[in-house]
C-alpha cells in the first residue's frame, strides 16, 4: 500500500452484494448507493465492487474489461470490469463488476433463485465476491488503483478480512459493517477447501462457527474494525437475543465496534420532487399530500376518504418485520376506523394471508404482493402514518423516508427506529421533537394501542400538522454519517496491516 499519505488520497473499496438502481432487494442496496455519494462529496475516493448478476451487466452502459481472474482456486474464470454507477443527477461512483457467467448470469435474485431457495452455489457465488475483494485490496492487485481501506458489507462479504489476514504481503485494512448479523452466511465444512482458506482456519479462533463456516463470523473475526448500522443495535448486538449466537465474538471485540445510523438519499425521497407520486408537496402544503392520499386510496381500490387515517406499511413480509402481528392488528385497525395499504413479499404463508384479508376487506385493506419501487413511493407519500412493528431493526430506512414525506410511523422500539424517531408525548410536542409513535412490548396489544394513540393525535388537526412538520424538519441526510465513517478509515490507516 502506498507509504506516502494525505487525507485528499483516502481510498476505499467498498464491496457489496447489491447497489440500487442496478440490484436491490432491501437496504443494503440503498446504502451502498448513497453513502459512497456521500462519501465522494467529501473527496473520499471510494469505489464499489459488486457482482455482475443480469441486471446490473444491462444496467451499466459503458464498461471496460481491466482484469481477468482464470486461476482462482476452485472458482470459475472471471473477467473484472469498470464503469460509473449513476446515483443520481450530480454523482456517480465508479464502480468494479466480476463478470463470471458461471456464478451470476441467471434468472432469479441475488441471493435466492425463482422458488424463493437459497442458490444452491451462493458459497462460491460470495466466496469469489469476498476473494477478489481481498484481491484488489492488496499488492497482488493487477489494478493501479490501491485503496487504503476494504469497506465490507454483510455477510456476502465476510471472507475478505479472512483472506487478507492469510495474505502475507501488503494489504488494505478491513472495515466490516453489519447490516442484518440475523443473515450469516453458514456453509458446510467442506467449503473450506473449496473457497481455498488454509485448513488450519477452521476452527473457533478462525472461520468455524459451531461446526460449520460462517462468513459473517470469519469477517467479524480478521476484519480490523465493526460497525453496524444504529448505535442501538450496536449494543443490542452484544448480548442474546440479537446477539444471535454472535454474542460472545461481539463482546470480546467490544472496542472496536462503532455504531453509525444510516442516512438516506434525499434526492431520490424528496416530496417536494419526487417524479414517483401524482403531487409534489413542501410541509406547508399539506393540501397537496391530500392529492397522493386520494390517489392511493384509487389505484388500492380502497374507498376515497379524505378523513379516514391510512396506514401504511413496506416490507420484507418476514419474522423480522413482524408482519405476523401487523396481521393480527389489522382487523381491529379497520374497525377503528382506519384504512391499511401493504406492499410486500417473502414468506409464502405471509403473502396468502395478506392477499385472503385484502380480498375480504378490498375497500380498507389493501395488499400488493411483489417489488414496486414506484408504488413504495406513492404509499409515503399518500399515507397517513405508516406501520413499522419490526421485531428488530438493525437501523430502518423506511421511518426515516416517512418522516421525510410527512407521515409519522408506529414503531417497535428497537435499534435504529429508537435511534431516528422521537415518541409524541405532550413534552416532546412541547420542544418540537416529537415524530411518530413507539410501542415497547413486541405484542399485538402494544402495537394496537400505539396504532390507537396515533388516530386520536391524527384526528387533533393542530396536533398532527405540528407532527408533520416535525418529521419534514429532520435531517436525514448521509452528510454526518459520511464524516463518521471517514472517521474509522482515517483512525485505521495506522492500522498495523498499512505501511
Ligand atoms: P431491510 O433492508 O431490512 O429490508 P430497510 O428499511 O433498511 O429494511 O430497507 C428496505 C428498503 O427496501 C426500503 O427502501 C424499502 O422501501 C424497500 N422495500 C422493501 N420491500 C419493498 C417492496 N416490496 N417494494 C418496494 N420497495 C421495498
Ligand atoms: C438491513 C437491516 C435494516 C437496515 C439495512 C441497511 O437489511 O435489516 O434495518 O436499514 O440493512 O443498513
């Protein structure tokens, strides 16, 4: 790595499984588009590394080849390319794709194939992602471009500190930053050899994790730093539950764990531009919002009332995000009364019984089963409040974007959605913080009667109106954030791995 630095020549790899628009199925994908923008803005060179599923080749215009990887342990050949992932109208990243047909050119999502399985293959599929990150992070690099710092991201990317920490020549330090640690990248013991880790590295001071490798393990383990994305969760992590079995590693590693809240992209989530939704609005126009609710209420079917409080909610439909007791609320939310519009997928039992409530209540309940980018955008724009009963919540995008579009969320009180809204109570109302509304128990009931506290503030026109404008208030902008991980890649250039 080069010897001579100056703060202007920071360089970081970044290494990530999705980056929205080019593939994104949550958000991480959102995250690894906007904050390495963020970052560029403040003359950080920092460049992506992803893999090249379908979408993201056709995504990309101009691509040139720079390096071919033939004789990667068991991996199929790849061909490496560059090119400038768009952001939005003022940034792009350049970005580096591994083009490996073999691995990624198929049908189906990044990591699960059109039945919803796990790819039967996603060891090699990150294994390669992980090992030409490591690559490029060090002097066995064919590039002239070094960085200084290998930003890694979930479990995807979890063997690249593995790797380096095997590499006995120069090498970047690892930053590994935990975006879900429920998802950890477990594969049978045999994959050691396969991904081409020495033997001797499986085992409890190592990749090993009760029997089997886990990538995440291995990352959190060599990485030369940890964060995650809430200060919340970072302590939530610690211990059991959320620790999930991780608990132990976390502590030990204790003092190098930073706890950064996301931010979001609010060029993209801006109402006052935002070309998905019918109307744009500033929060002194709460008039033009009326417009996207009516609209929503017409393209959901639900019926159009402009005096009905309407509840919004956009999810994985998963155990995580407590789809199940949205489910067992809504019924008792429609006798309120109250409207609920979902957009969602994932777990199949999930779907159906959404989809059956949809069908028995079509004019108060309404269910989208799918991916709609757009229509996410109409949903924080057109509703009311929006729902968030996340069993946890390792930070949250989607508060922070209802904040942003004036529409105030009922959350779990748990990582990053404790950390980004602020409970209305009659004090908070008082000092202009209050945001939305928290339930601590994980219960139906707790959930109902936070759901309940919102209409009766929602029906208090003065008081919902001083709750919006507090929500379009906040900044959730990535610029302070950016400046906190520029922070750790600084204090880790004395890492002992940088010459
Ligand atoms: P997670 O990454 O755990 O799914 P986040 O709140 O951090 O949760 O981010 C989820 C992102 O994915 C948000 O941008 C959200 O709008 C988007 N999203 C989730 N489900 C859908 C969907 N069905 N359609 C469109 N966007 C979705
Ligand atoms: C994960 C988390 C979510 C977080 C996102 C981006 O998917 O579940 O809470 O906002 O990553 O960091």
């Amino acid at each position: 790595m080069p010897s001579t630095f100056s703060r202007r020549d920071l360089r970081v790899l970044f290494v990530t499984p999705e980056v929205y628009p080019l593939s994104k199925t949550g958000g991480l994908g959102d995250v690894s588009a906007a904050l390495p923008a963020a970052l560029r803005a403040l003359r950080v060179d920092v460049r992506l590394l992803i893999p090249g599923y379908p979408q993201v080749l056709s995504g990309l215009k101009y691509k040139r080849k720079i390096a071919k990887f033939d004789t990667l342990s068991q991996f199929p050949p790849a061909t490496l390319l560059s090119a400038k992932l768009p952001v939005n109208a003022s940034t792009s990243v350049p970005v580096f794709i591994i083009d490996c047909p073999g691995l990624y050119q198929r049908e189906g999502g990044p990591y699960l194939d059109e039945s919803g399985q796990d790819w039967p293959d996603n060891g090699l599929r990150f294994g390669l992602l992980s090992k030409i990150g490591a690559i490029l992070a060090s002097d066995d690099s064919p590039l002239a471009w070094h960085p200084h710092i290998v930003h890694c991201n979930d479990w995807q990317s979890g063997l690249v500190p593995a790797y380096l920490n095997f590499h006995s020549g120069e090498k970047a330090a690892s930053l590994m930053t935990i975006h879900n640690l429920a998802f950890q990248g477990i594969f049978p013991p045999g994959s050691v050899a396969q991904l081409g880790l020495p033997s001797d590295s499986f085992n409890m001071q190592g990749v090993e994790y009760y029997g089997n490798i886990s990538f995440l393990k291995a990352g959190l383990y060599y990485c030369n730093h940890i964060s995650t994305v809430s200060p919340s969760y970072a302590k939530e992590i610690q211990s059991e539950p959320l620790g999930f079995g991780m608990q132990g590693l976390l502590l030990t590693r204790r003092k190098s764990i930073s706890g950064i809240i996301n931010g979001i992209d609010t060029t993209e989530w801006n109402p006052t531009s935002d070309p998905h939704i019918p109307r744009t609005y500033t929060s002194n126009k709460q008039s033009t919002k009326a417009i996207n609710k009516k609209a929503l209420q017409l393209a959901m079917g639900l019926d159009v009332d402009p005096d009905i409080p309407l509840f919004g909610a956009i999810n994985r439909l998963s155990h995580q995000k407590g789809c199940d007791i949205l489910l067992q609320v809504a019924l008792e939310l429609i006798k309120i009364p109250a409207q609920l519009v979902v957009l969602g997928s994932g777990m199949a039992e999930l779907e159906v019984e959404l989809t059956t409530l949809s069908k028995t209540y079509p004019t108060k309940i309404a269910a989208t089963i799918g991916f709609n980018e757009k229509l996410s955008h109409l949903i924080e724009a057109g509703a009311d409040g929006f729902l968030m009963p996340s069993r946890f919540e390792p930070c949250g995008l989607n508060q922070m974007y209802s904040q942003r579009y004036g529409t105030p969320p009922v959350v779990h009180a748990t990582g990053g959605l404790l950390d980004t809204v602020v409970d209305c109570t009659p004090a908070t109302l008082a000092d202009g913080s209050a945001s939305g509304f928290l339930f601590n128990d994980m219960t139906a009931d707790d959930f109902l009667k936070t759901i309940h506290r919102a209409v009766t503030a929602y029906h208090n026109k003065k008081i919902w109106r001083r709750l919006q404008k507090n929500c379009m208030a906040k900044d959730f902008s990535w610029q302070a954030s950016a400046v906190s991980y520029r922070e750790i890649y600084l204090s880790l250039l004395s890492s002992p791995n940088i010459s």
